[in-house]
C-alpha cells in the first residue's frame, strides 16, 4: 500500500473539507482527550462529514 496524499488538519473554527478526496482511505482522529480512532472507509470526505453536509447524497 502506498500512502497518495496526507491532509494534515489544523483545529480551528474552518475546516476545508472539499480538500479531502471522497476515495478511499484511511484516517486517524486524535481527541484533545481519550484514545485516537483510526479507522478506515471507501469514501474518506463522506466518511469524515457525514451525509448532511455531504452534496453528494443531495
């Protein structure tokens, strides 16, 4: 496996979410507190927003 692109994401207010691919991928999301979820999904953007703010289930 080959890693095609890493999207490092800055905590703030704005998160550029059509930045991310909608491919599939892995991800790990790393709480201010608790253990990091790592987890893995065949559409990385869909996967990380959710439908409701998603275009593409629209």
């Amino acid at each position: 496996m080959t890693l095609s692109c890493e999207i490092p994401l800055d905590p703030g207010p704005e998160i550029d979410f059509e930045a991310i691919p909608n491919v599939p991928g892995v991800f790990l999301i790393w709480p201010r507190e608790g253990a990091p979820y790592f987890g893995r999904t065949s559409l990385l953007r869909q996967r990380l927003i959710g439908p409701r703010y998603n275009n593409e289930w629209c």
